[in-house]
C-alpha cells in the first residue's frame, strides 16, 4: 500500500480498520484533502463516503469531509472494499441444472435470480452461485455465462465451463445459430403473427429503460399467436439477437406490452378482481425462456432442451381461461 508523507511508525493497518497519524504539514487544510494525500490507495469519494458514514475517526471522534486538520490528529478509518471488489466471490446460491457435462451447462434459472452482479446486486447471483458449485469455472470469463436472462425473466440458459466453449457459443450467438423461444403473455388481443425489426438503445427520456431508438442496435423479434383471451394473448417469440429487454421493448412498441410488465406494462385495464389479484401475484413480467437449442462446442451435433412454465405463469394462464368461457 502506498502512503504518501509519513513514516512507518505513523501507520498501521488490521483487516478492517487503518490507523494513521497525519502529517505536521497541515495547515488548516480539510480533512477529506489531508487523509486522501495520505491514504493513497483510497480514492477521495471513497473516504467522504466513509465518513458520511460515520466509518472515519478523528482523535477517536466521527468528523466531516469540511474538518479543518493542523497535523498530528489520529485517524482511524474502518474500511470496507468496493462492491466491485467483492462481486466475484463463491456464494451457495440455489438454481436448477437440467443438463451438464464438462463443456457446458443448461441453466432452468428461476425469476428474481440475477444472473451477474452489478450496481444493487452485487452478492447473490447466478454468476456467484456458478462458482461456488462449480470452482472451475473461475478460470473462465464472467463464469462462463456468454447471455443472459432479466431478474424477473425465468428459462433456460446456456453456460460454457471452458473458455473454448465460450468462445464458441459466444460466436454461434454473433452467428444466430443459437436458438431461443420464450413464451409471454401480451397485453390485449394479438390479431396475428409478425415481425418486430426495430432498433433498440436506451430510452432518451429515461436513462433507466430502453426504447426502440433510430440510432439503436439491431434489434429483430418473431412472435406467433398461441392462445387468444379476451384482453391478453399467449405468444411465443424467437430471438435473432440478444438485445437488453428486447422481447418486452418490442411487444411494449406493438401496444401489447407484457402482462404485470414493471417497466413496459400500461395500467391494469378493467379486469376481474381475480385477474388482478393474478397478476399481483405474478409480480414480474410475464416471460419465459422455454427452449434453447445449440449446436455443442465439443461434439458438433444439434441439442434442444425445454422448461416448461413455472407455476405463477400457469395460474395467470389457467385465469385468462377461465374469463375466457
């Protein structure tokens, strides 16, 4: 660790707390400077952060970033790493494997699992979940995941365990020969089948979602009717590419946005006060990964495997049925 001005005799550390005398060269200057010219290998946000936080003890007292210091003020700060640092860490996390071998994994991930960590979910994922049950998997990028599902988003999901593997699957994904089927539940009646090809990008007028956008990435959709109801539709849809939200963008763009959608979904029109209660308790976008098929990296031949529907999508179901009659 580099420490800037002081000797060794002014700075210790333990696993969790950093103590460090300030230098005499202070003079007056703020508390936040003074310790970020000392502590180095911390960022400056990070300490007021800390001491925002009450993390940071001056002559054993909390201070602000605005403290004026004169130099040889005892401080103590009690760290903590970066979420970042700590994202990629072993973790029992529960997910079912409905195939596996030494080149692969097929992942029947269930909603609410996140599938890698970032900012809000940086413990508790998929991808932690990988390499706590499978180690090897450490010495391949981003645990071998090369696509990914929403949260809220259940199905299947292909996992290479080697690098080469990845590779692979990673180009059959750039050359669409991986193919993937969801089946949704729309909003209002779908009259037929068709094509959404509309470019997707971030929604200018809400940085939090997306949007198809003139300037976004090439985005194509294919959905066919299942199941007519009175105010929904069972579709299927088949991806050609892999864009962030693609399905629940493209269905939103044709007015029929995925039932209980959080993000896309309108209001809840005049349904049944059961229907209602469903979709309460659906809590998620209604969308599931159903079918996956790919050619396998090791052995060249074609493999599919299918999830059928968890059981909060076949109650909505099984109550658009029963309004139905």
């Amino acid at each position: 660790m580099k420490h800037s001005d002081i000797e060794a005799d002014d700075y210790s550390e333990s696993d969790a707390v950093v103590r460090v005398t300030l230098p005499r060269n202070n003079s007056g200057g703020r508390f936040d400077a003074a310790l970020a010219a000392v502590l180095s290998d911390y960022s400056r946000s990070r300490l007021v952060r800390w001491m925002d936080e009450g993390r940071v003890l001056l002559d054993g007292k909390p201070a602000s970033p605005k403290t004026r210091v004169w130099g040889g003020e005892i401080v103590e700060v009690m760290t903590e790493p970066d979420p970042e640092e700590v994202a990629y860490l072993p973790e029992p996390v529960d997910f079912p494997v409905v195939y596996e071998d030494t080149t692969l994994l097929v992942i029947d991930k269930p909603a609410g699992l996140v599938v890698h960590p970032a900012a809000g979910n940086w413990s508790g994922t998929l991808l932690n979940g990988l390499l706590h049950r499978y180690p090897d998997l450490t010495s391949v990028p981003r645990a071998g995941i090369v696509h990914r599902l929403d949260k809220d988003t259940s199905g299947l999901m292909v996992v290479a365990r080697t690098l080469k593997a990845q590779t692979d699957l990673v180009r059959q994904l750039q050359a669409r020969t991986v193919k993937r089927l969801y089946l949704a539940v729309a909003q209002g009646m779908v009259k037929r089948d068709g094509t959404v090809n509309a470019p997707i990008g971030r929604d200018p007028k809400n940085r939090l979602k997306m949007a198809v956008v003139e300037n976004g990435k090439p985005a194509i959709t294919h959905y066919s009717v299942i199941e007519p109801y009175p105010r929904h539709t069972l579709v299927e849809c088949r991806l050609e590419t892999g864009r962030t939200h693609q399905i629940r963008v493209h269905m939103a763009h044709l007015g029929h946005a995925l039932a209980a959608d959080p993000v896309y979904g309108g209001k809840p029109g005049s349904f049944s006060d059961e229907l209602k209660t469903v979709l309460a308790a659906l809590n998620r976008q209604a969308l599931h990964a159903a079918k996956l098929a790919l050619i396998h990296p090791e052995t060249g031949t074609q493999q599919q495997w299918e999830s059928p529907l968890p059981a909060d999508m076949l109650q909505l179901i099984a109550q658009l049925r029963k309004e139905t009659v």
